[in-house]
C-alpha cells in the first residue's frame, strides 16, 4: 500500500504495528500497539478489541489509515478473514471508515480515552471452599435424581410460555407450593399472589430496601450479624444502626434508643446469625409494636428454618404480623443447594406494586423452566423427603464438630450446640488467644467466620463461626481436630 511502511516487532507477547497516517503525508509513523494477549475470545474478536483500544486511548490519531486487511493478516500470521472481521466490526462502531479505492481509516470524532489501554484481568478463579466453610449444602444422590426426572419432564411437556416475557412475580405453580410449605411448617398463612421469586435472598433484600427504605435512613442491623446482609444495606444508600443482641435476640429497646424513626429493621429471629439463638416472644411483640407505631417494615431472614433438630419448628414473625410489617425472606439455597439461584419473598399487599415496579427495573421476571421443575417436586413430597434426609445427616454433622472440639481443644473452645440451622459457634475463653484467632484459624487449614467478622462494634467475645453442613464426617473430624490442637497450644 502506498505511502504505508508496516514494521512487526514483538515485546513481552504484544504485537506492534507502525501505522503512516493518510494526513499529512508527511507526519512520521504511527507507533500502533495491538495488546492482542490481554484479551480473550475468538481472534478475530481479540484483534477488534486491540484495535479498538488502541484507537480509543489515542494511540492511534483519527484519519489514520489502517493497513490492509491482507497486509496486517499476513503480519500477524491470521486468517485475512480474521482481519475483515474485526475491521467489520470497526465500521459497524463507527470508529473506522471504509473510504473507496483508498483503504480503511481510523474515523475522524472518536472519542478519546474513554477506555483504557488495556483491559482488565479478569477475577481469579474461586478458590475451593474449605471445611466449614458457610453455607454449603448435600446435594445427596436422590435429590439429583428427582432434579432430573423433574427438569427431563418439564423439557418433554416444553411449554410456549417459556418463550415470551413471565410474570414478574415468577410461576404460580411454585409460589402456591411456597404458600403451603409456609402455612405448613412456619406457621406463616399467605396468598401465592403475594409471593415473589427472587434469585436469592440478597437480590430480595436487596429490592425490598429499594422499595421501603430512602436512600439516607436508618435500618436497624443485629450486631453481631450477617456481613452480607450489612454490605446490602449500605450499598442500598442506607446507614446502618448496629444493634446488640443477647440470649432473647435482637434488643429492641436499645435500638429504639440508638434510632427510634428507622425506616426499618434486618433481623434473624428463628435462628440468629451468627450467635444461634432464638428471638423469645417478649421480644419479638416488642418489635412488631416498634414497627407498628414507627410506621417501619421488619426485614424477616429465615435462612434455616427447615433445619431444627429439636422439637417443633418456630413460629416465623410474619406469621406473628396481623399488621403486616413485616417481608419475608426464604431461599432453597439451604433447602436444596445454592447453584439453583431461587428464593422468595413474602410481601404485604401494599408493598407488592412497589416491589414489583423495583424488580422490573432490574431483570423483569425470574427464569421459568426450573422453577417449574422445583414445584413440580414439592407437589411430589419429594423436596420434604429430602429435607427430612438431610436433616438427619446435618444433626450427625453438629455432633461430630461439637464433641471433637470439646475433646481436643483442652476448655479453650466454648462450644454452643445448636437446636437449629448449618453452623454453631465455638467461643475462646482465653481472651489471651483473641488478637490470634486468625492465625489459628490459619493454621488449622479452615474456613468460616471469625466472630469479629460480624460484628460492627468492638466486643470482649472472640471465637469461630464454622459450617457443619455440606462437609464430610471425616473432613469435619479432622478439621475439628486441627483447630482444637491448634486453640489448646496456642499456635505454638
């Protein structure tokens, strides 16, 4: 091509070009990076983002002529078919232009550095979960099995309405299955119209403090309580009034004092993260009466409520609520396993066209064909079988991490066993080991929480937040014994 000189060096992997720019003609040549290694995808879309990266960050001066797809394929060593691809693709962004008989050139009123010259690396990959690791599930063969035959059922039977927008509160079929779960087992009676599915309890949540809380206000948060639950309240725009909580749950009285016109309140009444203990009913009609008269909305997580080993199932608060104050919260990602994104909110009447308007604005409605294969499996009794299973198996669990911690961390360890939910909590009673708890969660090859992690306030307690559900029997021994060894010496 006339009046162009193309130079290919390369230096720590990237693949630079000189460009001679049409005008002037006279100007020195273009120094044209293309960083085709810090992208990924197909080729042709790896040269069209060097290109690209290049011309926005300025690189490459507008009116440039860019070499012909020929020349710059043989260069590279592509496919020519590569090279028309990506200035295709160029032409299309208006950021190049194709002018007759006399190549293609950079366009004239890009704009300039609205990107940056290299794009960003992609997150590591997650790290596997180690034992205790929070939130983890057994996904026991059965379970698979009944997914499916439950999904292969669904896909035979393909329905047309899979093909056009749903409605935004998701299927009935699995909201009026929620509906009676929920009458059934927490004691809460509600009409499947007013059931939303969500993708999860933080995307409920997360859209409920859209819907009721200003951007600015106060909610109430338990302290200790769950990070993720605070991280969604900040980043809501709200601010965040910790509030103690002792052996009957969250103190009512003293959030009244720290914040008596709060917008709202986050609570885990059935089984208080991450302390385990149970709201008692003094206080939990303490709240509903704050809520009542402070015009504010409870925010009711009921992250495992299906999983009490024992005596009867408690009682959540919405089912305590003639008022309706309060918005419920409940998941499968406990009952079933996290990777089915499906969980569900519980709205009073007046809050579900606001909620609903919110959830519109974000992803319009839930995905239909698993949530259809889910109901179908509750109407066969085949998810409460499940739980039933598992339920067993996590009390198993409960018991193997609690008696290994108490034989071998030599009284350091105070170990609550829980009647209820996936995790206990094993207190350091020499506060001469708190400052270490980290390195000795460390040293023991372990995940969890730290009971600092929860807490927005300073406290005398330290101690572990450990998962039993979703690990081994021997994971959980072995696991169980490296810390307590660990606690006992100190680290030493």
């Amino acid at each position: 091509m006339a009046g162009l000189e193309d130079v290919i060096r390369r230096v720590n992997g990237c693949q630079k070009v000189h460009i001679m720019p049409k005008v002037p003609t006279n100007s020195p040549p273009v120094d044209f990076p293309l960083e085709m290694d810090g992208h990924t995808g197909s080729q042709s879309s790896r040269l069209y983002l060097a290109l690209r990266d290049s011309i926005l960050s300025g690189r490459v001066p507008a009116g440039a002529r860019l070499p012909a797809s020929r020349a710059l394929a043989g260069q590279l060593g592509l496919p020519r078919n590569v090279v028309v691809v990506a200035y295709e693709r160029l032409l299309a962004d208006e950021l190049a232009q194709a002018r007759t008989g006399a190549g293609t050139f950079v366009a004239a009123d890009v704009p300039v550095g609205v990107v940056p010259a290299r794009t960003i690396d992609p997150p590591p990959a997650p790290v596997p979960a180690e034992v205790f690791a929070l939130g983890r599930t057994h996904a026991e063969p059965q379970l698979r099995d009944d997914l499916r035959r439950a999904v292969n059922r669904r896909l035979r039977a393909f329905d047309d309405a899979h093909l056009r927008y749903g409605d935004p509160r998701g299927g009935r079929p699995l909201r009026e299955q929620i509906a009676v779960h929920l009458a059934m087992h927490r004691g809460i009676p509600c009409d499947a119209d007013h059931i939303v599915l969500v993708s999860g309890t933080q995307q409920g949540l997360r859209l409920a403090l859209d819907t009721v809380v200003a951007p600015g206000h106060s909610v109430w948060m338990e302290d200790p309580g769950y990070p993720a639950a605070r991280r969604a309240i900040e980043a809501a725009g709200a601010r965040v009034v910790p509030v103690p909580v002792d052996a009957a749950g969250l103190d009512v009285a003293e959030g009244h004092r720290r914040a008596a016109t709060a917008q709202a309140v986050y609570v885990t009444p059935s089984h208080q993260f991450p302390t385990g203990v149970a709201m008692s009913m003094a206080r939990r009609a303490q709240l509903l009466a704050w809520a009542r008269q402070a015009d504010a909305w409870i925010l009711e997580d009921d992250y495992d409520g299906e999983f009490r080993y024992t005596g009867p199932p408690l009682t959540a608060l919405a089912g305590l609520d003639p008022a309706r104050r309060v918005i419920y919260f409940g998941t499968f990602s406990k009952t079933l396993f996290p990777g089915l994104r499906l969980g569900y909110v519980v709205l009073p009447p007046d809050l579900l066209g606001p909620f609903l308007a919110a959830r519109q604005a974000l992803d319009r409605f839930p995905p239909t064909l698993l949530e259809g294969a889910v109901a179908d499996m509750m109407a066969r009794g085949e998810v409460s079988a499940h739980i039933r299973r598992v339920r067993s198996r996590y009390r198993m669990a409960r018991d193997v991490l609690a008696d290994t911690l108490e034989q071998t961390a030599g009284g350091r360890l105070q170990v609550a066993v829980p009647e209820q939910g996936l995790h206990l909590v094993a207190r350091l009673t020499d506060p001469d080991l708190h400052d270490a708890a980290g390195r000795l969660r460390t040293q023991a090859r372990i995940s969890g929480l730290l009971l600092s992690e929860t807490r927005m306030s300073p406290s005398a307690e330290e101690g572990f937040v450990l998962g039993f559900s979703g690990h081994s029997l021997d994971d959980i021994r072995a696991g169980a014994i490296r810390l307590g060894q660990a606690v006992k010496t100190g680290g030493g």
